[in-house]
C-alpha cells in the first residue's frame, strides 16, 4: 500500500502536493491521525477492485442547497466521467453518473427530502474519496444556523484559524461576503483555498457556501469556473442572485459591476426584494460596504445607490466585508450593517461614527441562529470567545404602495402634493422610503414621477410601481 502511492505520487509532483498538503491540514483541522487506506465498493463498473482512498484535486465542495437537491462539485487532475454514490445510510445505495470526460464536475441531487443527512462519496479513475455528509434545508417553519465569513485571503494559517471555529458551530450553510484570495487569476492562490476548505469532512464537503464576488477575484473566469451558484436573474450570471432558506431570502450583489439605477442589476435586485417582501428577514451579502468606519471607509457611491433601495424594501441585514475587521453600524434607517470582514486577511485598524454600535480588530466569523419571530447574532473569534452578542427581532413589513407618499394606504392627488414639496419645498420623504415615491421605477424621485402620478390618477395611465 505504501509502495504504491509513493509511486503514483512521483509520477505527478503537483499530485502529490495537493496530498500531502491535504494530509497535513486535516491532522490540522481535526487532530485526528489521517486513516488513508484501501477501500473495498461496489462501482457500478468494477466487481469490489481494490480502490485507493484520497481527495480529488480540489474538493468535494457543495452549492445551491433546497429541500429536494443539492449540488456536489468536485476537480480532477486527469478526464474522467462524474460519479457520485448517495444515500440515506454510509452504504450509498443510489448513484449518479456523467459519462462526459472533463476535470471540472459537478453533479446535482434531485428529489431528496427535506432536512434530512445524506451520505455520499466520490469515485473517480481508480480511487475513491472517505464517505462525507449533508444535510437539505430545513422547511419553513423550522429554525436554522448559518454563518459568515470574509476576506480569507493571504494569509492561510489565519483563514485556517477561522474554518476551525466555523466548523465547531455546525452551521446548515455559510456565506461569504468576497475576497476569497487575493488575485482571482492565480491558479496556485485557488489551490490553497480548496486544500483548506476541503480538506476536513467537516467543511466544504458538508457545509454548502454561498459567495459574493469581491474585488480581488477581479471578476476572474476562475471564479465562475470553480463555483456553481444560483443564476435567478434576467442576465442568468452567478455575480449575483438570491436564494430562500426557510424563512428567510438572501440577496448576493456583485459590487465590481454596475449597481445604479440604469443597471440591470439594479432593476433585478428591486424586483426581488418585491417578490421576497413577505418573507420574515432579508439579508443582503456584498463585497463593499455603505457604512464604514475605518478602513476603506464608507462607499458613498454604493450607499447613494442602493441604501434607499435596502430602506424602502425593509432589508433586515446588509453584510460586507472589504474592511478587515468586525464592525455592526446602525440601524440606519431601519436598516442594520454589519462588516465581517475577518477570515483571514492582515487586518485594519477600525474607527468608531455616531452610528457604529460594536467594532472589533480580530480574525473572526459570525454566526446567526434563526428561529420564527427573532434571530441570535454573535461574533465567534478565533480563540472561540464572543465578541458582539445581540438579539434581532424580525421587522414588520406592512404592503408597499409604490406612489402612497404619505403613507395613507391609498394613491390620490395628496400624493402629488407630497412629491411636490418634497422635490421643491424640502418637504419629508416620502412614507416607507423614498423609492416608494419613484412610481415609474427609474432609480430616483423626479418630475417625472409627478407626471406618471397624474397620468395614472386622470388619465388611465399605467398602474404606479415596476
């Protein structure tokens, strides 16, 4: 046994690299001698041959979580097909098989149960990698735990610190609020990535991560290469998207392309947060942050752009990162900011503004706990102490009335008055935010919202609102 991985190792030194690296972070990860040996399958083309236990190149790792399917993706350094064994017990009695020969794979498991464990390996030439779990997202009404993390670049023993803690806290999924390595184009900086974030069972093989892109990854091919998000928007990217996850909608906005409000993106988010109003949080996870002391400081542009559109839409969270450090501001506006931007980069110094409650220099992650009327928040440092503890009562969030300006649930010519004085006499904003007043979904309050008002109040035009 011995004997024949050294010899298949020499025969690849990038091979053996990437397992020895791995051998060493999961004896890190887990403190747990590393149990590599032979393993007796059934393949679906071999009758019990003698397969080799290893990782893939880089991988498993898992996406796109629903009650009923679950994405496994996985990179081989030579062609093979894709074959995944799955089941509700560590036999894998189901299987599923891509006969394409390709080094990238990803497979997708449909019609699972409900937040339910599942078992699953992968074979691939002739090895086969340990058995690993997952769990599918847990229904409706049923409470759940996911974290955040952000900027794990540079510095792998830091980053390796915060997946320690991360894993202890056994969430149902993660996000990350971009800035995975520190150049997107550099295959070697993606290597390091996969070999810690895969390399324990107890990771990326069972926790599925949900990313924003942040500037470093440059917008890279890689990126979208490596990763397989959810694509739910008119242009069908992965750079942003939204998921729900019991009773809760989470947004991913890509801040490295245009956001304002002539930008598709920016007409996609508003339509969103309109479907997902009646869900009990809204989370919004992003790269660059609105409100920020310290560091790089607040992006006004962003913050012009899109803080109105968080406001008007009753957005519970906006979490960033971008700033290496903890920082929750607000609420402002009814709108709660929180920075995590702790996974492992060198840190900045924070500061402090009139609307900054906690702010923290550390490596860290955070941690919520969803439960149907609140949610408990912590910040989790490396060491496993908490920082920032707080409890978040859900909002409530009556029904928009795009063109009600003065919030008495009806649309009338008070409604125009209202528009008036606030463009020309610094009158108050409209009632629920001021997009409530934009009827004609252009991104801004103008005339011309005052002339889609009377338009629709006198001369049959179209309804106000996108």
């Amino acid at each position: 046994m011995i004997i024949f991985l050294h010899n298949r190792i020499l025969k690849n030194e990038g091979i053996m690299y990437r397992l020895a690296f791995g051998i060493l972070l999961i004896i890190h990860l887990s403190g747990e001698e590393l149990s590599a040996g032979i393993a007796l399958n059934n393949h679906h083309e071999q009758d019990r041959e003698e397969l080799l236990t290893v990782l893939p190149e880089k991988g498993p790792y898992l996406s796109c979580v629903t009650q009923n399917s679950i994405i496994i993706s996985w990179h081989t350094a030579a062609l093979d097909s894709s074959l995944i064994q799955y089941g509700l017990t560590a036999d894998c009695e189901y299987e599923l098989k891509d006969i394409t020969l390709k080094t990238a794979h990803s497979l997708k498991l449909s019609s699972l149960l409900p937040d339910t464990t599942y078992y699953y390996r992968i074979l691939f030439g002739d090895l086969i990698t340990q058995t690993y779990t997952f769990r599918t997202a847990a229904s409706f009404g049923k409470g759940f735990k996911f974290t955040v993390i952000g900027d794990t670049r540079t510095q792998a023993d830091s980053h390796l610190a915060v997946i320690n803690r991360l894993i202890e806290q056994n969430p149902y999924f993660s996000l990350h609020s971009g800035d995975l390595v520190e150049d997107g184009f550099d295959e070697a900086q993606w290597t390091t990535y996969f070999a810690i974030i895969c390399s324990s069972a107890t990771c990326a093989p069972k926790i599925p991560f949900y990313y924003a892109i942040g500037n470093h990854e440059n917008e890279s091919p890689l990126y979208y290469n490596y990763f397989y998000l959810p694509h739910n928007n008119p242009d069908s990217v992965e750079s942003f998207y939204s998921f729900d996850y019991g009773n809760s909608h989470f947004i991913s906005i890509d801040t490295e392309i245009p956001y304002g409000p002539s930008s598709n993106q920016y007409r996609w988010l508003r339509n969103d947060l309109l479907s997902a109003y009646d869900k009990t949080y809204i989370f919004v996870f992003i790269h660059n942050h609105p409100y920020c002391a310290g560091g790089h400081n607040s992006d006004l542009d962003l913050r012009d752009a899109l803080s109105p559109v968080f406001e008007s839409f009753k957005v519970d969270m906006v979490l960033s990162g971008h700033s290496h450090f903890y920082q929750r501001n607000g609420p402002i506006n009814g709108v709660t900011y929180i920075i995590t931007a702790g996974g492992g980069a060198p840190l900045h110094t924070p500061a402090e503004s009139s609307w900054t409650v906690y702010t923290e220099k550390s490596h860290h992650l955070v941690q919520f706990i969803i439960y149907p009327d609140s949610a408990r928040f912590q910040m989790i440092r490396t060491d496993g102490s908490t920082g920032d503890d707080f409890v978040y009562f859900s909002r409530e969030r009556s029904k928009l009335f795009f063109g009600d300006a003065n919030g008495d649930t009806s649309i009338s010519v008070s409604d125009v008055v209202y528009i008036i004085n606030y463009l020309f006499k610094s009158g108050s904003a409209p009632a629920g935010g001021v997009l409530i007043g934009d009827v004609d979904c252009d991104g801004d309050v103008l005339i011309s919202d005052i002339i889609y008002l009377i338009n629709y109040l006198f001369k049959s035009g179209p309804s106000p609102g996108c």
